[in-house]
C-alpha cells in the first residue's frame, strides 16, 4: 500500500507546483497537452524504433 501512497503524494506534489505557477483557469492549457503527449508516447512505443531507423535513412535526403 505504501507504493500507492507515494504514487498520490507525488502527484499531489506535482499539482501543487502547477497551482504555484499556473492560475485555476489555466490547468487545461497545461494539462491537455502533457495527457495528449503521453498518449502518443504510449500509442506510438511499438513502432518508435522503426520511426526511427526511417529517419535516419531519409533525413539526408531532402
């Protein structure tokens, strides 16, 4: 139990720095796209490498 205590105290911690820097009604002008970013890390960590070895390949030829 004592892992998911920590887990909620520090994003509780977190919440706190954004309450510091942020006003309330400009949570969602951070959050939204922090949650959007997280997802396509999560989607896209299947095909990451192979996105990767495309770059490579194709980013000398412009």
């Amino acid at each position: 139990m004592s892992n998911f205590q920590e887990k909620v105290t520090f994003i509780w911690d977190l919440a706190d720095l954004l309450r510091g820097s942020h006003r309330r009604n400009e949570y969602q002008k951070v959050i939204l796209p922090f949650t959007i970013l997280k997802r396509f890390d999560s989607v896209l960590v299947y095909s990451k490498q192979y996105v990767l070895e495309a770059y490579d390949e194709y980013r000398w030829k412009t």
